[in-house]
C-alpha cells in the first residue's frame, strides 16, 4: 500500500449528500477481485451517457460533460471534496479500490459511513471529516478558483487551503501511523513474519505429529 504523508493535489467536488457505494462503481464491475482497473468506472453512471460493462475500453465511450470530473479544470484531481455521509450503502471494498484507482489519495466531508471509511485507511485513500461550515467553505473556494489545490499533511494532521489557511483533522492513532508507513493488514502481519516462523518451528519441534501429514 502507498505510503501517505503529505500530499498537494487539485480538488474535485461530489457535491451531493448520501453517495454511496453504487454509485461510486457500479454493481457490474464487482466480479473482480483485484484492486486495480476501476478508475475508469468510478462513478460510471454519472461520468458516461451509456452503461458500462466489466472490461469495456472506456476511451470511446460517450462522456456526461455536465458530470465534474469530465469538466478540463478537475483534470488530474486528486482530493475529492464531498457532502455528508459520503459511501454509504453496502460494504463493498471495491469503492475505495476504485478511487485509489482513479488517482483520489484523499476525501474530505462531513462525515461517511462507517464501513467506507475503515475500507478508505486499509487501501491507501485518507477520509477527512471536517465540520460542515469548512466543506462548504472548500466548495465555495474551489468552485471560485479553477486550479484550487489543497495540501494535506496527515504527520501534523492539518489541511492547509490556498490562502494560508489551517483545518486541523482528527485520525484515530494506529490508523495515521498504518498510513503513515502504508501498512495494510497483510503489510502489518508481514512485520512479524519472523515470529510467525518461530513459532510455527517451535510447535514443529514440540509436536511433530501434528505435522507429520501435511504435505
């Protein structure tokens, strides 16, 4: 998983309440279980004027030019501004998957569902909740100046806007420092791999008729 630190990025907004997780990719793109290939697809129905199809080539494909991220500004975004409850819906981990994909390192709103938002720290994308007074500030800022980049720093845990000013966030501790140090569940178990072997050959030595039929 990639490391997330400090990150200056241009930022794209969603400006809707209760997005959620179908919306977000689309029930027929779940059939993969890879993480990688769905930004293409991310929010299909509202980026496309037909209906897209697992491993379609989107390049050819009709665009929605009322749709944001279809929009030259937003191009190369890479912090979505967003309403509340953003992700809600079912759990599937394929929403995050999708705008890690597409190049979303970040997500700022009010608040999100809760699934989403655990998914969102085990895949690489940082969700920020801010206060509904500063979301709507970010909005009114960005919507007023094409280019509006945000700088996010998850060491001091703060968004600093264009004019200088400063948004402290909250993250839970073990989470920021798994980001911090890209640690996904299967990175942080890795971290022990040394361990694990220990004690699997200790149990090998103290009982090996509990080994003896395994091939």
């Amino acid at each position: 998983m990639k490391a997330f630190t400090v990150h200056e990025g241009i930022a794209a907004p969603m400006d809707r309440a209760n997005v959620d997780t179908d919306l977000i990719i689309p029930k027929q793109f779940l059939k993969s279980i890879k993480r990688s290939g769905f930004g293409p697809n991310l929010f299909d129905e509202l980026r496309y004027l037909d209906e897209g199809q697992p491993g379609q080539d989107c390049s050819g494909r009709p665009l929605n030019q009322d749709f944001p991220l279809n929009f030259p500004r937003y191009q190369g975004a890479s912090i979505l501004l967003a309403r509340e409850n953003f992700g809600c819906g079912s759990s599937r981990e394929h929403a995050p998957w999708a705008l890690e994909d597409y190049g979303f390192r970040c997500i700022i709103a009010p608040s999100f569902a809760d699934i989403f938002y655990n998914n969102c720290f085990k895949n690489g994308v940082l969700p920020i909740v801010l206060s509904e007074e500063q979301v709507e500030q970010l909005f009114a800022e960005m919507y007023a100046q094409e280019g509006y980049a945000l700088t996010v720093d998850l060491q001091e845990q703060k968004v600093l806007t264009p004019s200088g000013e400063v948004m402290p966030f909250q993250v839970d501790a073990f989470r920021r420092q798994c980001l911090l140090q890209g640690l996904d569940d299967i990175g942080l178990t890795l971290q022990r791999a040394d361990a694990i072997r220990a004690y699997e050959e200790k149990w090998r030595q103290q009982s090996p008729w509990l080994f003896g039929a395994i091939k």
